[in-house]
C-alpha cells in the first residue's frame, strides 16, 4: 500500500495508534453493531409475538430483556390508536406487500410515557418463499414530533394574526366610508362597496351629504395603490371634498381644491393621486327633480339611465387625475335628473374586471349594454343588479368596486298612471 510523505514523517507511535483504533472498529461484532445501533430493531413471528429486540429499543421504552421477548407483541408496545392502526391498515398492508415503510406510530413506555416513532418492518422469507418472520426498525421521531408541532403552532398563530389584521383591515375599511347614506328629499339613494381581497386596505371611497341653501354634494374616487398609504390618502381625500364643498360647493373648485391639497402633500418620491366624480343636487322645486352639476378628475364617466328606457355615459372627457400637476384641468357637465331617472356613479373595479372568455376585460361597452338591459331602474335596483353581476364576475373582480346610484322617484299620480 502507497504512502504519503506525510505518513512517513509521522511518528511511529502515532501510526500505531490509528492502525489500533482501526482494528477496533474492524473488530466490531455484528451482535454488538445490532445490539447499540441509533435506532431499534426487533424481529416478531408472523403473528406478531416478540422473539428479538436490541438494547436500544429496550433502553427507549425502559423494559427489560425478559419482559418482551416471549411474553408481549409488537403490537402490545403500541398506543390504543396506534394497535387500531395496525390491526386494520398496517398488518394487512405488510402481508400483502411483504413490506411498508415511514409510517408514524406512538409506542407505550414501561412508564406509561410514549414514544412517537417512524416504523419499517419487512417480512423475512425462506428458500421457499414461505414468510417466516417479520424484522421491525423503529426510528426515534421526537425532535421531528416537536419539529411538526412547532411549525403546528407557527401556522396557527400566523392564521390567528391573519384574522386579527383581515378584521383591522376590515375595520379600517368602514372607517373610511360614510356609516350611512343621507336621506335626501325627493330621491332614493342606493351605494354599495365591494372588496376585491380582505387582507387589504381598497382606496375607494363615496359620500352624499347636505349642504347649503337645500343642496347636496355627493362624491365617489379612486386612489391610486392598496394599503395603508393608500388609505390616508383615501381619509385626506374624502374629508377634503366635504370641507372644500361647504366653502365653495362649485364641484369644478372643490375638486381643484383637493388636487392642491393632494399635490403639496404627496409630491415628492412617492406620488399618490386619485380619479373623482364631484357632484352638486340642486332640487327643482317648480318641476320636480334635480338639476345636477358634476365634475371630474379623470375619472370613468357616470351613467345616465333615464325614465324612457335610454342609458348612456354623460360626457365629462379630458378631466385630469387629481394631485399629479399644480393646476389639474377640471371638466364638468350639467344635466336633469327627472322622476324615473337614474344616475350611477362607479369605480373602475367593475369595468377592468376579468370575464370568464378568454380572461378580456369586461369594459365600458358591456356595462352600457347592461345599463340599457336595466333601464328604466331605480337606485335601488341598479345597484342590486350591479351587485349580483360582481357575484357572476366572482374572482375576475381583482379590484375594489365602489357604486352610488341616485334616482327621482315617480309621483304617486305618475305610479298609478
């Protein structure tokens, strides 16, 4: 045999050494091997009575030699549910198989302690192929037992904190939307938010609220991003338009009042802005109704449903997005709400929703087709229609949904004709 150089400078005595702890090893009995191995091994007759187990299964459980061997079955070691386990899957797997592997047990101590264990038992055959003796290893699966508990109790404290921060979320959710719509004289209000995911924050936001000399302001955006970021911009937003309305309720300046706002507050590295409707209801005493002036800041335009069954998008092109420049331009519209129309405000949730086909886009045109299917409506309605549409869209909706409808109801002379 070759040797290294380094091997011819070392010490003879040390060279010895080596050459006699080799021997010891080399000496090893296979009885001893057996008898201290890392894991335990037993051998059973075929109906499972204990014929042979190592020391360290024995030293595992706390018995004695004599206590198992002759007089107790493997299955005797086992808890109540692991004998049930291995009466009514494991023993008749092992004698159609011949042999079955990893499966998790707990065995009883002399203690009454126990065990989990990782088993493998293999049946031991003659030269005629008859089954002579089932041969049994038993791994220890404490540190994996406690292993898998930890990683239990890891995952039920993230799904405990998941529910804590869904129900914050939640909560926070309602505090940025008005606790209830006004009840406005001469017209039926109707709103609904959908949330596209409970685990964040959507930037949506709408109101209706009273203001000077019998008028009403109403509002309905969108703020760009999700989270709590997008949720103080949502709070500023939202309190913004109704403080800016009581001092000028002009819906082109209110709305130039809040991109002002927007833009000092957020116009450095992180930017945020939003998309608004800004409406002002000015009752018509003398022919019923409301006369309506609307503004936007680049946001999708309303619908107009009307009485004679009609629907269309009221024209507000070329509004800019509110809180990107200094001076946003600001486009308005005015129009009539008489009795048995009806206005429809929404976020674009609804319109850049995933349909079933081809995974497209629902889009502005499929909304006003269906706002023809439903015209003549009420809000009440609409918004009921609308709602069970995000219902069919289901998890195509990956975007919160705001909606706000308002409608002149008929007369009752108007009702019975």
């Amino acid at each position: 045999m070759c040797q290294s150089d380094g091997d011819q400078d070392r010490d003879p005595e040390e060279r010895t050494d080596d050459d006699q702890m080799f021997s010891v090893l080399l000496e090893d009995s296979v009885e001893d091997l057996y008898e201290n191995a890392p894991c335990g091994y037993l051998s059973t007759l075929l109906d499972g009575q204990i014929v042979k187990v190592n020391a360290t299964l024995l030293d595992w459980l706390g018995y004695e030699r004599g206590d198992l061997v002759g007089h107790r079955a493997f299955s005797d070691l086992l808890t109540v549910g692991g004998r049930l386990y291995h009466e009514t899957h494991f023993a008749p797997l092992l004698r159609m198989q011949g042999e079955i592997r990893g499966i998790a047990l707990e065995m009883k101590a002399a203690d009454g302690s126990r065990l989990p264990v990782l088993v493998t038992s293999t049946v031991k055959t003659g030269g005629d192929g008859q089954p002579l003796l089932i041969r049994t290893t038993v791994f220890d699966a404490r540190d994996r037992r406690a292993y898998e508990q930890e990683l239990l109790r890891a995952r039920q404290e993230a799904e405990r904190e998941r529910e804590r921060l869904q129900q914050l979320t939640a909560t926070l959710q309602q505090t940025l939307l008005p606790p209830a719509l006004a009840n406005v004289p001469g017209l039926d209000v109707a709103a609904h938010y959908h949330i596209a995911s409970v685990d964040e924050v959507g930037g949506d936001f709408y109101d209706l609220f009273p203001l000077a000399n019998g008028t009403w302001g109403l509002f309905l955006g969108d703020v760009c991003g999700k989270g709590a970021a997008a949720a103080a911009v949502t709070s500023l937003a939202r309190y913004t338009l109704r403080a800016a309305a009581v001092y000028d309720p002009a819906p082109a300046a209110v709305l130039g009042n809040l991109n002002t706002v927007l833009n000092h507050e957020y116009n450095g590295s992180d930017p945020r802005f939003c998309t608004v409707l800004f409406g002002l209801l000015i009752p018509d005493g003398d022919q019923g109704g409301f006369r309506i002036i609307l503004a936007s800041g680049g946001h999708p335009p309303a619908l107009l449903l009307r009485a004679d069954g009609t629907a269309d998008y009221l024209p507000t092109p070329g509004g800019q997005l509110i809180g990107v420049l200094p001076d946003a331009h600001i486009t308005t519209t005015t129009f009539r709400l008489d009795p048995g129309d009806t206005l429809l405000l929404h976020t674009d949730g609804l319109t850049e929703a995933h349909t079933a086909i081809c995974g497209d886009r629902y889009g502005d045109d499929a909304l006003l087709d269906f706002a023809h299917s439903l015209a003549p409506t009420t809000a009440q309605d609409a918004i009921s229609a609308i709602r069970e549409l995000l219902d069919t869209l289901g998890t195509g909706v990956d975007d919160d949904t705001a909606l706000l409808a308002v409608s002149v109801p008929h007369s009752e002379r108007e009702e019975r004709q």
